[in-house]
C-alpha cells in the first residue's frame, strides 16, 4: 500500500473495496454544468459528462437491489459539489467514496483495486481518453469511456484496431455497461486481460521495441 496519504486512510479505503462487490474508480476532471461562457459547439468539446456515471450507478442500484457496488471520486474540477449535490438528491452517496488528488502511484495503486475504470464521456465524434485511460488499458481494466468512431474508423484513422473498451455513446450505454459488466464477471475479467493484451501489443513492450529497432538503425548509420 503506498504510504505518501497515510497507511490509516488507504487500510480505510481498502475497506470499503473488500465489502464492496463491484467497485468503480473515476479519476477524469468533473466537469459537466455548462458555464455560461462557453458555445454549443465548444461545450460538446468540453463536457465530460460526469453526471451520466451517477444516474447509470442509481439505475443499477433500482434494477439489481441485493448490488452492493462502490464508486470511487476522484475531487477534481469545477463540479464537485454539483457531483455531490448529485448524488443526494439520487439516494447514492451512501455508495461514493470521494478520494483526494494524490501522487498518480497513489492512483495506479487504487486502479489496481477496483473493477471498472471510469474515463470521461464526451459527444463530440472522434475523441480519445487521457492519462488515466491509459493507465487502466494498462492496468488490464476495463475501461468506460466515450467513444464516438463509427465502424473500422479508428482502424483508419490509427492504423490498429480499436481497444476492448466499454464505449458509450451515449447517457443509456453508461448503464447498460455497468449492468452487463455486474451481471458478468467473467466476462469482465476476460475484457481485462484483453485491454492488457491490446496495450502490450501496441502501446506497451511492441512499442519499446519499435523505439528500440530505431534507435539501433539510427546507431548503424553515424
């Protein structure tokens, strides 16, 4: 367990996981209340639409009542107390367990803990994941992410075929995601393991050998 936080507050946090049998971790910046500065065009850019993730959590909550899933916060961005007001008026607050900005190891180790990464959900077609996406594609999680590419369009646009994320186009796919993946948690390990598969070969140790193979021949010719 790192140490930077306090060993007490992560054996606490630990806690909670152990009692909790589908666990959910969103570290993306919230960021859903327009402001009233930005276009309809900058805003499908922008929003992030944290909100869908609380309402798909208390959909789940009412169709499978014996769940006892727990969604970890990450406080960060403009909307955290729209987020926690959110969750009151949902009947959910009791299954949030918000967690401070910390040292990314401090994440990489919290990710490791849960089932499901949570990235952002944006309208606006064509957009990829951040940092912390790609952690959990590393991580060998499945990751809930907006993803807005129509069919064999990521394949053209990047050469390689699409991760096995949980995509969402829309407020109704966060939910039936998270339904599929509580109902099934075979499949939700097999989805796992994938992503870790698809980030090796693309991002991870085929990557460094294709920095290396450069290096080598760059070396051959000086």
């Amino acid at each position: 367990i790192p140490s930077d936080i306090g060993e007490s507050w992560f054996s606490g946090i630990s806690d909670h996981l152990e009692k909790s049998e589908f666990t959910l971790l969103s570290c993306s910046r919230l960021f859903w209340k327009r402001p009233d500065s930005y276009t309809d065009e900058d805003w499908e850019y922008e929003n992030k639409n944290n909100d869908w993730l609380l309402h798909a959590l208390s959909q789940l909550i009412s169709v499978r009542p014996s769940a006892n899933p727990l969604l970890l916060i990450v406080e960060y961005g403009p909307d955290i107390e729209a987020t926690k007001k959110l969750a009151d008026l949902l009947g959910i607050k009791e299954r949030i367990r918000w967690i401070p900005q910390m040292p990314r190891k401090n994440l990489r180790w919290l990710l490791t803990q849960t089932d499901i990464a949570v990235g952002e959900f944006y309208n606006g077609p064509k957009m990829l994941w951040g940092g912390t996406g790609w952690e959990a594609l590393a991580a060998g999680k499945p990751l809930l992410q907006g993803f807005n590419f129509n069919d064999r369009e990521f394949q053209e646009e990047y050469s390689i075929p699409p991760p096995p994320i949980l995509g969402v186009r829309n407020k109704k796919d966060v939910f039936l995601q998270l339904l599929n993946m509580y109902d099934k948690p075979i499949e939700r390990k097999s989805i796992g393991f994938s992503t870790r598969n698809w980030f090796e070969n693309y991002n991870g140790m085929n990557l460094a050998r294709q920095w290396l193979e450069f290096l080598y021949e760059s070396d051959k010719t000086t």
